[in-house]
C-alpha cells in the first residue's frame, strides 16, 4: 500500500460521510423466516426479491438475489415459476443397477484399539459420535486402504494427516453410512467428504453415453460450489475421471456441453441443477452418492423444497452426507428424513468458533467511532497479509470500499456482495487470493465456505445477524491449509446499542475458551435476557480464568487484549509480542496433535539421491495394492 503511511493519520481523524444506519434487530427465534418461498409467496405482489420490507438492504435481500442468479429469470417470472419443483418419479418402475458401497476394511491398529482407547481417541479429537455401530477413528491416511495414487496425491498436497472430521468421517463414510457432519469451518470438511466420494465414484460402472453423473455435492452458493470443484477435480483427475460445476451466473452452454459429454461428479447450486434435470440434459438415475455441502444454509435460504426435489428425482438407497458448521434442531430434524440410520458426528460444540482463532471484541461508543478505528489499525492488518471486512448491507459494503479506495487511491479495497455479476464476483475473489488487491470488503454472501489462503486478519465491521453467521464470519481465517495451520485474529465492533449481539458474543468466546474483555461484558449484561453460568465462564470475565492465566501470564485485573486494557482499542509492541507468542503456542499445539501421523514418517515423493528418497522407496513396498481401477 504505497503511501498508506501519510494517509492514515489524516484519514482516522475524519471519518467519511455516511448514509444513515438502520437498528440492529436481532430476533433471537430459532428461524427468522421457514423459507424463502413462504416469504416470497406472502411478497410476491411487490416486484422486489427481498424477503420483507425491513430486509430492503440487508444480506437476507442479497441472498434472496443470489438465488434469483441462480436461476437467471427475471422477477416477474421467478414469482410464476419459484414453486415449481420436480414431480417425484415412480421408483417402482425404474431398474437400478446394484452397486456396492462399503470399502471400508479396518487396520490393524485400528481393530487393536480397546473400547476404551477409542473412546479416549475421540475425546482427544473432540469428536461426539451418535448412531449404530460407528467404526473407530482413524489416525493416519495409511489406515484406510487408499491405493497407491490417492497416497502421492495426498503427500504431494502436502496433507500429512486427517483432520479431527476426517479422522472420524472417513471410516463411516467408506463403509457406506448415510452422515451428519457438524464441525467448525477450515476444519477440513471438504476433503472428508471427497475421497470418499472418489472411492466410491470409481468402483461404480464406466459412464455410457447419454448417462448421468454418479455423484452429486450441492451448496448455497456459486463460490463454495466452484471451491469444492476446484477440489474434486483434483483428485478425480488422477483417475481420468471428471467434473463440472453447475451454478447460476456462468455459461449455461458451456455447461449443458460439460453435461452431455458425460461426468462422473457434479457439483452444483439447487437451482441450476433443477434446471439442468428439467432440461433433461442431468438425468439422475446413475447417482448413487449425495453430499449436501453447508446443510444448514441452504435450509435457512430457503432451498429444502429443492433439496427433496432433487431427492425424488435419486434412488432411495443412495449414499448420503451432509455437512455443516452448525445445525439447529429444526434442520436436523429435516435431515433425518432424507438421510437412512445415520451417523452423527459433531466436533467441538454446535455453534462454536473455531478456537484456533483470536477474537477480539472492540466496544466502541457508535458507529462513527468505527472508520477511525478502522484507519488506525488498516495498515498493521494488511502488513500481517491479506485482510476481509465484512459489512451488513450491500450499501455499506459499496460505501466502504469507496472510501477505502479514497483513502487509498494506489491500493484499492476490492467489494463483494450478492448483487455483483458472476465475473464480477470471480475477477474479485481471483485478484484476492492472488494477491493482487490486499483488502475484500463483503456481505455475508462470501462468509459460507470461502477457502482463501493467507486471509490473516477478519474485521466485522458492523456485527453479524445471528451468532452462527459469526462464526462462519471468523472462520475466513485461522484455516487449516495446504501448508499446516496458521492462526488468525478476527476483530469485532460492537457499538453501544447492540448488547443483544454482546451477550450472544459473550456466550461464544467462553464455550471457545477465549477471554472476554470487561467492556463487553458490561455492555452484555445490559440485555435483560442475558445470563451466563458456569464458574469457568464468570472466571473468565474478570480475568482469572485457565485460558487468561495460559495467554496473558503476566496479567492480573481485567480480562485484557494482548496486554492492554479494552478501553484503549490500540495495540502496540507489547500487544503484538503477545500475539506472536499465543500464534506460536497454537502452532506448537496443532504441530504436536499431528505428529508422526500420515506421511510424516517419509516426507512424500522422492529428491533425487535425498534420504526422504531412500525412505519413499522402502514405503512402497508396504504400500497396499491398488483397489481404485
């Protein structure tokens, strides 16, 4: 950021004119709004695509908009046509092909464990397990019989061992259980859900022409579609086997050519897919496997009339997981109806944040008070890599972005929300994770399932609606990459008139074992609904809890922010030392979690005439055979 050096003193001083801000409303029902199309049929003499009046320009609008993309039809005939879905057909007609799908065969290791080695695996890996019969977790990618392929893939990816959802999810999913997976974002859900799916993919019959996929993910949105494709087309291409991603907003010929030449996984967005089936250019009598990616926000958006649309259209004895960050208890009760004796795993706790990730509640007295912060603290975030801010309403996403671009005219702040066009969408989420713009400021369209490496600082700059858009907020850093994990810091500014949001806020950084600042918990308790129990929770509060006395040794009095009172929201040499030695202390734990696990032992491919070499060579010999065709 050339020349950020003279701005930022002028630009903190005088914050930018902006429009005026509506009142937060939290509504703390478990589901603001059953459906998207119960709204829409009760809206739908207005021309607009929003879901009430109140919801004009809030992200609800840009997600009603998105979906609206997804099918590329105007307003007037998204209303004629937003409640048509597939007729179910008579399965009692059609003659499916049998089809096997358990792999599993356990490793010695792992039948070795007792009962009670098993469940102390588990408990190590915070992994709550509900259903029949569920098959151990696995330590090491060696022990799930993978061929010789899969493995170099892996090591070359430079993935060393499952992550505590893929430890736990791959055993159950290659014996051929239906899943509910529940996990905090960058845990690696992706992954647990692709080589299983490749698995099972590859032992089915060759494709013949005119057939349709074998496997099907769906997800909210385009962007976590096109990063679980990016994903599957890796490991798919190993085998010559291929992928398409079907979404609203790209090409819809291109598509319907990937469709007709024949794929074995298509990963696609509700909407687009039914429209391809209805085109009858995606038939689905070869599925067999089913993923539902983010579960729970395409329920809350309004997708579950599709969701069994689409499930109507697939054999009843089809394979299928679902995975999500969080799933409330109306969801799940949903997904019990598509799903057969499935297996619930849940890492940590439903909701949770990642604790892996710093939080830091900025109390500050308005809204005007957040552009100076903001301009105080931009260029230490930006020095630390890439930066996301998240704002409420796609007004206020333009707005800041306009005037960071003012403040910053050589590097402009780059704006994502669900109104922008897919190339668009695409030239910003590109230019991002390359690196050429440093700062995205979005709306909450980009917080589900958005996987950018090196995203080292979050900034809310207005709260989230809910606590669970939080967390999946936060979750943009702190992720578990290709390179190992690192941590990351996520900043949240709270004003004076939201305490509904700090008492929720409050509750989350106890259950994630972070320590909460007095500011914010005196702003919470003045939400008449708030309480918080437990003596672990009120010790943190006052600074004296296991997680403060762990971070902060050197602390006493109130809970602090990198060794400064909350009161003054600037961090200096010492806050930063402080950072540095919590991120290294993280490091050191995920380090220590993993080692000696997967490929650790050898290092992966060989170097000509290295030790790690002479050490793939000896592994091959104890490699298994290849059970991939």
């Amino acid at each position: 950021m050339n020349g950020i050096d003279a701005q930022v003193t002028q630009q903190r001083k005088a914050p930018p004119k902006r429009v005026a801000d509506k009142p937060q409303v939290l509504n703390h029902a478990e589901d603001d709004t059953d459906s998207y199309l119960e709204e829409y049929a009760r809206t739908s003499k207005k021309p607009r695509i929003g879901l009430n009046m109140g919801d004009e320009d809030s992200d609800e609008e840009v997600y009603a908009t998105a979906k609206q993309l997804d099918t590329d039809e105007a307003p007037d005939d998204m209303a004629k046509k937003v409640m048509e879905v597939l007729a179910p057909i008579d399965r009692s007609k059609v003659e499916y092909d049998p089809f096997r799908k358990n792999f599993y065969s356990i490793h010695s290791e792992t039948s070795a464990l007792s009962g009670q080695e098993v469940a102390k695996l588990r408990s190590e890996l915070s992994v709550r397990v509900d259903g029949n019969d569920v098959p151990a977790p696995v330590r090491s990618f060696m022990h799930l019989g993978f061929d010789r392929k899969m493995l170099q893939t892996l090591m070359k990816l430079g993935l060393e061992a499952p992550t505590a959802i893929q430890a736990q999810a791959f055993p159950v999913a290659l014996s051929g259980r239906d899943l509910i997976g529940i996990a905090k974002t960058g845990s690696g859900k992706t992954l647990a859900f692709t080589l299983p799916m490749v698995r099972h993919v590859m032992d089915q019959r060759v494709l013949q022409r005119g057939e349709g996929p074998i496997a099907i993910v769906l997800a909210p949105t385009r962007e976590l579609a096109h990063q679980t494709y990016i994903q599957a087309k890796k490991f798919l291409a190993v085998y010559g086997a291929s992928c398409a991603a079907i979404y609203g907003g790209a090409g819809k010929w291109e598509q319907v050519q990937a469709l007709k030449k024949g794929v074995e996984v298509v990963v696609a967005t509700p909407g687009r897919l039914i429209e391809m089936i209805r085109k009858k250019v995606a038939p689905m009598n070869r599925v067999t496997f089913v993923v539902l990616d983010e579960a729970d926000r395409m329920f809350e958006m309004g997708f579950e009339p599709q969701l069994r649309s689409v499930m109507g259209q697939i054999r009843p004895d089809r394979q299928m997981l679902m995975f999500s960050a969080t799933f409330r208890r109306r969801i799940e009760a949903l997904a019990f109806d598509v799903l057969v004796n499935p297996v619930k795993l849940t890492i940590g706790q439903v909701g949770q944040a990642n604790e892996d990730i710093r939080q830091i509640a900025v109390v500050l007295p308005g809204h005007g008070a957040k552009w100076p912060w903001l301009m105080s603290q931009i260029r230490r975030l930006v020095d630390e890599g890439r930066l996301l801010i998240f704002a409420s309403s796609k007004a206020g996403c333009e707005e800041l972005a306009k005037n960071l671009a003012t403040a910053f005219p050589t590097a402009p702040a780059l704006c994502l929300h669900g109104d922008k066009t897919q190339q668009e969408r695409t030239e910003a989420l590109s230019k991002f994770k390359q690196g050429d713009c440093r700062v995205l400021v979005a709306t909450d369209v980009a917080a589900r399932g958005l996987d950018v490496k090196d995203v080292k600082n979050v900034v809310n700059f207005d709260v989230a609606k809910n606590i669970d858009t939080h967390v999946h907020r936060i979750g943009r850093t702190g992720r578990m990459g290709l390179e190992g994990f690192e941590p990351g810091t996520a900043y949240t500014l709270v004003t004076r008139n939201e305490s509904q949001f700090a008492a929720q806020l409050v509750y989350n950084m106890d259950v994630s074992g972070q320590p909460v600042s007095a500011a914010l918990l005196a702003l919470a308790k003045r939400d008449s609904r708030y309480r918080r129990g437990g003596a672990a929770a009120r010790a943190a509060s006052d600074g004296n809890s296991a997680v403060d006395r762990q971070r902060s040794p050197s602390t006493n009095g109130p809970s602090k922010v990198f060794g400064k009172s909350e009161a003054n929201n600037a961090l200096d040499a010492e806050d930063a030392a402080e950072l540095e030695r919590w991120n290294d202390s993280r490091r050191k734990s995920k380090t220590e979690q993993r080692k000696g696990l997967g490929f650790a032992g050898f290092g992966g491919p060989p170097r000509a005439g290295g030790m790690r070499g002479r050490h793939w060579e000896l592994i091959q010999v104890y490699l298994p055979r290849p059970i991939l065709k």
